[in-house]
C-alpha cells in the first residue's frame, strides 16, 4: 500500500538529508582516529556488532563492507575500516563512538577523552563562545537544554547528527512531536545526553553546534 503524503514527504526529506550531510569529517574526528589507528586495530573487534552497526546506520556501503570482510585478520579488517571512515562524512565518527558502546565502552571514552584535548592547528573550538571552563566540563541539565532547543532552527539536525544520533532517531524524534520544533529539538538533545552519559559535556556539544555554524549569539545565556 502507497504510504501517505506526509509520510512520502519524510522520506524524501530524509534521502535529501543523507546526501547532505555525506561531505567530510570534522578534521579534529580525522586527527583522533589517525592518531589512534594502531591502538585501535588492537582493541577492538570489529566482525561482529561494529561493521554491522555501521553499515545499518548508513555510514559503510555493502561493498565497503565486503571489502573490509575480506581482509585476513582482524587488525587489517580494523585498519581498512579506518581508512574508510574519514570519506564517509561528518555522521561517521559519531556513529563509530555509537558502535563502541555495548562491547568497548573503555575504548569509546578514550576516544572522547581525546576529542576533549584534541585542537587542529588554527581552530579553538570553544574559545568563541566565552563560557567558564567549569561549564564546558559539566553536563547540560534539562533546563539548559531546553533553553537551547528553544533557540535552534533548521541546523538542529545537523548538530544532532554531529553528536551521533541516526537519521532513525531524527525522524522518531519527528514523529513522536510533530506540532513542535522544539519538542523535535529537545527530545534528540535529551536521548544524546541519556546515551553518551558523562561524555555529554557542554564543551562536546558547542563542538557540534560550531561544526554546524550555529552563531555564538545563539547561546546567550543558555548555560548560565
């Protein structure tokens, strides 16, 4: 049966926004994983849940899973996949911390340890929006973020996407709020910080809103 208007709409919404958001990885995402890339190929296991993950998230192609299957042992398997993820667009490093989260949760905080200290040549991430390093190291509160969910527009969700959430979720978001934006906005900011628990700083959550070039301005006594 033909689905409905609305639900055709959606759907080709979310097509539009797929092939969007395929650009480039943030280089601080790139410079951690090459950074990390032979710790990495000796930590995890990547056969099981982490390729599958990815490949449901749209992240890796059938034949970039075929292709790293391939591969003779684990670490090569590990090491191609690395060489793969940074081509595939800014929602790829989100969605590998994701994939880390039920066997190699010890791996996936590293990871983000590392994204915390982590500065590419020329770029302060936070340094622009003037907010006390106490702040930054904190976890937003439900207050906080409803006041910045009150305040994004149409970039939601690419900052959403840049923290990790699917397009699954962005669309379960939709759904279970379709009169208000800001309840859209709020729920997925709420089911990232639920995911990534204490990793949920404000610090990592202005990175994303600057990848998404959402003005400082915007953030006017958000964390206050």
């Amino acid at each position: 049966m033909v689905g409905s208007f609305h639900e055709i709409n959606v759907c080709r919404h979310y097509v539009r926004l797929g092939s969007y958001f395929m650009t480039t990885m943030d280089p601080r995402h790139k410079e951690i994983l090459r950074k990390n890339r032979l710790d990495l190929s000796k930590q995890i296991l990547i056969d099981d849940t982490i390729v599958q993950f990815l490949y449901q998230e749209n992240i890796l192609t059938e034949s970039q899973v075929d292709e790293i299957q391939s591969q003779i042992s684990n670490k090569k398997k590990t090491l191609r996949l690395l060489d793969i993820l940074p081509t595939r667009g800014p929602r790829a490093f989100g969605t590998f911390l994701n994939s880390l989260e039920e066997e190699f949760t010890w791996v996936r905080d590293e990871l983000l340890q590392n994204l915390e200290q982590t500065n590419v040549p020329g770029q302060s991430p936070t340094d622009k929006w003037n907010i006390p390093e106490v702040t930054l190291q904190a976890v937003p509160s439900d207050r906080q973020l409803s006041r910045l969910a009150s305040r994004l527009g149409s970039e939601w969700e690419s900052v959403l996407l840049d923290l990790g959430l699917s397009m699954g979720a962005l669309y379960r978001c939709r759904a279970d709020h379709p009169l208000s934006l800001h309840g859209q906005v709020l729920a997925g900011l709420i089911q990232w910080r639920q995911r990534q628990g204490r990793s949920a700083t404000v610090r990592r959550l202005l990175q994303s809103l600057q990848s998404a070039d959402v003005h400082p301005s915007t953030l006017d006594e958000v964390f206050q």
